[in-house]
C-alpha cells in the first residue's frame, strides 16, 4: 500500500516478510486460530530468517543490532506477518520485545549470554510475567512475593494473561522484594527458567482473538531464584519497567496496520465480485464510503508510524507519541474490521471468510499492552506536565526546560 514511499532496503525487507508470511503462515492460519496450533515453529524460524537470529553469533553482535534498532523496519516485518496472522505477531513481540529486550537492556554479561541471545537465536521462547489477577494496569497492586532468604529470593504468587506462558523456556516475572515499600517502590524483576521447582504454567487460555498466540497462568510456590537472576537494579524495577513498555507500544500499531491493510483488501476484492440488483456492490456509493474511510485510517495509521519511528531514531521522548499511536491504530483497527465484516455482509460473519477472525485479533491491541483508558491518562498527563510544549514533538528536552520559547 505504501511501497512508493519506501527506501529500496525497505522495500526489500517488507517483500522478505511478505514472501515469508505467504509460505509459511497463511496455508496454516485457518488451524492457529480454529485448532489453537501451536506457532512456534514458526515464530522461531521467523526470529532466524526475518529479524537476523541467523547472523547473531556473541552478546557483542546482538548489542550491535539493539543499538541500530530501526523501528520502520521492524514494523515492516510485522505489518506483513500480522497481514497473514496477528497471533504469529503476539507470540515473537513477547519473547523478543519483552523477556529477551528486558534482559537485553537491564541484564548482567552472564544474563545476556545465558539467556537474551537463545532469545533473539530464535532457539528459545520467552514470556514476560507482570499481570495479575488484581493487577493489570494498576502495576503497583502487584501481589506476587520475592522473601529473600540468603543468596537466593523465593518467589511466591500466580500471574495471568501471560502471552507464550504455556510454552516459554525463559520468564521475566516481577514480584514486590521490599514488603515495607509502597506502590511502585520495592518491586524486582527476576528471571526464571521452566523446570524450577515450584515453577508451573496452565495450559492455553479459551480467547476471543489471537486464538494460534497461547495465553496462560503462571503458578509460583516458593520458587527459589538465586540473586545473579535479579535483571536491572533490586527493588527499581517499576522504574525499568516503563521503557519496555513504550517499546511494545511501538509494535501494536504495525499490528494494527497489518490488520487493516488484510482486510481492506480482503473487502475490495469481495465488493468486485459480490453482486447485487444487478451490479457489483463496489459501485455502491455506501460501499464506496466504507472503502474510503478504511483507506483513510490506514493511510493516517502509517502516518503515525512514520512518525514515531522518525522520533525513535532521534532520540526524542516517545512517552506519548507511542500511546497515541496505540490508541489510534486499535481503534481504527477495530472499526475497519467492523466496516470489512458489513461489507461482506452474512459472509462476513462466517469463518469461511477471514474478515470474522480479523475482528476477533484486532480487539485486544485496545486491551493488551496498557488499555485505551491509560493510554489516555499517559498522554493527557504528559500534556499537563509539558505544557503548549508538547504540542510540538520537534522540541528537545532543553528547549522545552526553556521558557523563552513558545509555540
């Protein structure tokens, strides 16, 4: 949709991912949703061939590739995975995105060696343990324990909604160390491997959406966790926390666009073959509307992509651009959907066509990742502490610490 304006290494990586996606996930996208097939296989050789696991041999190679992170170009790979199967998206962005950049980002040499680089090899699955059943975007109602006895921590406490818990091989699981601190203060994130005494999982939860991406519980009972599994800085790891979510949120929107690019194609070429009174529906001006307005989401959604990418890159606060960003393309990803399942009219509420499954997918991107409501809080506050400043996200730091300069 947007090939014109892409770079030729640009375009290069969306035709690799496109020709992945065609190979290897859309004959198998039925069954991930209908028969909850497990995606891994997938996702693995998706992390070797498409996000360089092949190439990376040392934790100085794999730093190497974090450092020149170009988010454009992840998002383009994305975008085409998730054209073919959002669930196949949930289950690399958890184990690559959260456990392996958390690690990445925060862990020790031995940490990075041991566990970030399996990850990103794409030989091992990881998940990120921070929801809890009282505790999903109030992160300081965390329940789960951390008792420290000795050269080890034991981890008490169940978390919930957990993307790849059911298979991971390595978890990143934050519980409250400091029973004496309040809210946000006294939490530690810790990583844990499967097989550890005490260390249990469910089996898939029954979803909605993303139904080929295993969601599930995970159960810990006095689980010991030796101190060099601390990732980040003992008891700061709220603090931590807030940058591994803001890179997340730069991923949903690719999702999003993916969706809506999937099914605004799927209902242009149903609406070219679909007659009605005589005609093909698509010179309907009521369907003619619909496909406009889905065309204008789509290309407003990769607006603020290109954006956030282009602030990504210059090292600017993407705090809120990046909730913006969520909130917009979920909705419209939701609404494109709806007006795509109109379009096809009772075919589209059928499984027969994919625009049904298409919906089903695209409503946890307003859930998951933060809720549109706290979205909206994060940006509504960020405007309030900067002011007319923020308005204007071409303002660095220094110039908004300026008075002298108004918009």
């Amino acid at each position: 949709m947007m090939d014109n304006l892409f770079e030729e290494q640009y375009r290069i990586v969306a035709e690799n991912a496109r020709r992945f996606a065609q190979k290897n996930i859309k004959p198998v996208a039925a069954q991930l949703d209908m028969e909850e097939l497990k995606p891994f296989d997938i996702a693995k050789r998706a992390v070797r061939e498409l996000f360089g696991g092949d190439s990376i041999q040392s934790v100085e190679e794999l730093e190497k590739i974090s450092e020149d992170r170009d988010i454009l170009n992840a998002s383009l790979i994305t975008i085409e995975l998730a054209k073919a199967a959002p669930a196949i998206v949930m289950a690399i962005g958890a184990s690559l995105e959260l456990c392996g950049a958390t690690i990445l980002s925060k862990g020790t040499e031995e940490q990075k060696a041991s566990y970030a680089l399996p990850l990103f090899r794409g030989e091992k699955v990881g998940c990120f343990g921070l929801t809890e059943p009282e505790a999903g975007s109030d992160v300081m109602g965390l329940k789960t324990k951390a008792v420290k006895s000795g050269d080890h921590y034991l981890l008490s406490g169940t978390k919930t909604f957990i993307t790849n818990a059911p298979d991971a091989d390595i978890f990143i699981v934050y519980a409250r160390s400091n029973p004496q601190a309040q809210g946000h203060k006294g939490i530690t994130a810790f990583i844990l491997e499967r097989g550890m005494p005490g260390l249990e999982t469910s089996k898939p939860l029954n979803k909605m959406g993303l139904r080929g991406s295993p969601t599930g519980e995970i159960y810990m009972d006095e689980v010991k966790v030796p101190l060099k599994n601390i990732v980040g800085t003992e008891h700061r790891a709220f603090y931590e926390l807030m940058s591994t979510l803001r890179i997340e949120r730069t991923t949903l929107p690719s999702m999003a666009i993916g969706i809506m690019e999937r099914v605004l194609d799927d209902s242009v070429k149903y609406a070219k073959q679909r007659v009605q009174f005589g005609q093909n529906i698509i010179f309907f001006e009521g369907i003619q509307f619909k496909i406009a307005r889905m065309y204008l989401a789509l290309q407003h959604s990769y607006a603020i992509l290109f954006l956030l990418a282009q602030m990504y890159k210059a090292g600017k606060d993407i705090t809120a651009i990046a909730s913006a960003a969520k909130v917009y393309t979920s909705e419209e990803a939701v609404r494109v959907c709806l007006d795509a399942i109109q379009i096809h009219g009772g075919y589209g509420y059928m499984k027969e066509y994919e625009v049904e499954r298409f919906m089903r997918d695209a409503k946890l991107l307003e859930i998951g990742a933060g809720t549109t409501e706290v979205q909206l809080l994060i940006m509504a506050r960020s405007i309030m502490m900067e002011d007319q400043f923020y308005f204007n996200p071409m303002f660095t730091p220094e110039d908004k610490l300026d008075g002298s300069r108004l918009i």
